[in-house]
C-alpha cells in the first residue's frame, strides 16, 4: 500500500509528464508567484508573460527536480530567474517623477512616451492570493511591499540587489535560500542587502500606505474618496487643491510631464482635465485608495474609461495622484502605447463604460 501523500502522488505523475498533475500542484502558488514578478519588474503585462514562462520552464525541468528543496523555493527560483532575463532584455520601469524635473503646468503636459518604461499598477484583487505566504524574516508587509513607492524604489536598484532584497525581506527566505536561487555566496548576497537597503530607505516615505490607511478610520477614508470624486465632477479646484499637501504631486503615464504644489497642480487642472466631463467608481490598487475616471467621449455617446488615479497619502490628505492614462486619451497629446486599456480596467473590476 503506498503511503506517498497526494501532493507526492502529484509530483510523481507530473515528473513523469502527466500536465493534468501538473497543474494542481503549481496553482496554489501561482497567486504569489504573479507578485513577486510583478515586484521584480514593475509590470503585471511583464509579470504575467514571465510567470508563464518560468512555468512553462518548471515544467520542463521537473524531471530533474530532487525536492532537495520545497517545491514552492524551486519555483520562486525560477521565476526569478526569469524576471532578472526580462529585466536583462528592457529598459528599467519608472514613474515620470524619476523621468525629469516637475514641469511648468501652463505648458502641454508633454508627449507620451512610446517605450512601455512605466511602472504599472496592480489590481487590489490579486493581492488576497498571496498574503500570509511571508517567512518570519519578512521585514516588509505583503501589501506594502505592493504600493507605488515601494515597486518604483525597486526598479532603481541592480537586478541582484532587487532580487535579493525581495527574496529576503519581502517573503522572508533565509539568506542561505536566496543564495542558493540567484546561486552566489551568502556573503553576496549580505552585501547585496545591504547596499540594496540603502537605496530602497533612501527612496520610501517615512510611513507606508498601509499605516497611513489603518489610522483613518473607514468613514473618513470614504469621505475622503468622495470629495475628491465630487470635486472633480463638479470642476471645483479649490475643493480638490484643498485636499492636497503642500508638496503634492500629480503625474500621468505615460505623459512624461508632471506637477508639484497645489499652485502648479491648479493650474494644470483647470487647464487641461477640469475642461472635460467625468464620472467615477472607487477601486483599490497596489494596496492604496484609487479611483476608475470615466471621461465624456462624443465619439461614442457615454463616459469611457479614461483614467486609473492611484492616491498616495499622508495623513488625511493626499500627497502624490498618480493617474494611468488610456490611450485614447493620450492620443490628444501625440502617438502613445497602449498602457491602459479596457482590459485593464477589468482587471480592477471596473467597466469599460459609464453610460450618460
């Protein structure tokens, strides 16, 4: 009578070319497997094709696979091995705050670039499957380790220290573990750490997203929301320049140009979106407040998504509005990729239109 276990029984059969095992015995990791490529590259486009690549090389490797590790290390190896190829093949994502200074917001918001070099954001809905995966070494959240900030700090660092840094503190393997995956010494990989360290606490505000959400209470945090839906709606700048800090920053990807301070960030909006006619529905994305922004469009008779606003906050008040924008509207200021789509927005859940 056997007494292999049917995780065992699986991996058997799929060593032995059975897809049909195959699949039940990577799909509960898929989930975090899809984060962490997604940290590793800033992209959930770039995640999802390396993902399905270090899948597809699992697969082809499993015959060879000893489980002298745990299935789950040997597949986060070699995801990550795949993303640090795909980060060997393309430019570094960024947000337009890396990409040049604030720009003068009486000028045109400036050209989209063409490259895809855009940090993307990441659907709130993806981040449940992967919480809770952490070792208890992880210095970050699960969630915080989602938000903007923290996936733009990434991006600066080497393809190593990136991936150091992740494996270590993010999901918490030992530094023994993380050597063995990128297959340096433990000594590089402490010193990798420690440069990487450096640079991502150079880079983050002093509180995350995730505290700064815990101390608002749920009320004040749809308030918040609201007033801002509303404001925009309504084409009141002063209610929503009211809501920013002093040292806010409004950007939009791919549009390369960008506006600190309410002064700049007014006349901007009263120049370019406050023209324009709008509806809103809430979302969450990367573990913050964000807002699905539907623009009037004659061409087609109803309000089509046009916007995704991720809000940055400190305290009550808002501090970055980082808005992905679709190509159709992008289309206004030049040729542009398509970075935001319709698909995208059912990504979070949100339709393609508002009907007028």
């Amino acid at each position: 009578m056997s007494t292999a276990t049917p995780e065992q029984q699986l991996f058997e059969a799929a060593r032995r070319g059975d897809e049909d095992a195959y699949r039940p015995l990577v799909e509960p990791h898929r989930g975090e497997l899809h984060a962490h490529c997604y940290r590793m590259l800033g992209s959930v486009h770039d995640a999802e094709d390396a993902l399905q690549e270090a899948l597809v090389r699992a697969w082809r490797g499993l015959p060879r696979f000893e489980r002298q590790s745990a299935l789950r290390s040997w597949l986060y190896k070699i995801a990550t091995n795949t993303c640090l190829d795909e980060i060997a093949r393309r430019p570094k994502r960024i947000l337009p705050s890396d990409y040049g200074p604030s720009a003068d917001p009486h000028d045109s918001p400036g050209e989209p670039l063409v490259e895809s070099v855009w940090v993307e954001p990441y659907p709130d809905e993806m981040l449940g499957t992967e919480d809770g995966f952490a070792g208890p070494e992880a210095r970050y959240e699960q969630r915080e380790s989602l938000e903007l900030a923290f996936i733009a700090a990434l991006q600066h660092l080497p393809p190593n220290q990136r991936a150091a840094l992740i494996l270590r503190e993010v999901l918490g393997f030992s530094a023994a573990e993380v050597a063995e995956s990128l297959e340096i010494s433990v000594a590089s990989v402490n010193s990798a750490l420690q440069r990487a360290r450096k640079t991502i606490d150079e880079r983050l505000p002093e509180q995350s997203q995730q505290a700064t959400l815990r101390a608002l209470d749920d009320v004040r945090v749809r308030e918040l929301v609201e007033g801002y839906t509303q404001a925009l709606q309504d084409g009141d700048v002063d209610a929503l320049v009211g809501m920013l800090t002093e040292d806010a920053a409004w950007s939009m990807p791919p549009v390369t140009g960008w506006f600190r301070g309410p002064e700049a960030v007014a006349a901007f909006l009263t120049d370019y979106p406050l023209r324009e006619r709008w509806r809103h529905v809430p979302t969450r994305a990367n573990g913050q407040l964000a807002v699905g922004c539907y623009m009037w469009n004659e061409d087609t008779g109803r309000y089509d998504a046009a916007v995704l606003d991720v809000l940055t906050l400190r305290g009550a008040q808002i501090e970055a509005v980082t808005g992905f924008l679709a190509p159709w509207v992008t289309r206004r200021f030049g040729e542009a990729p398509e970075l935001m789509s319709a698909e995208v927005f059912r990504r979070f859940g949100l339709p393609e239109a508002v009907p007028a």
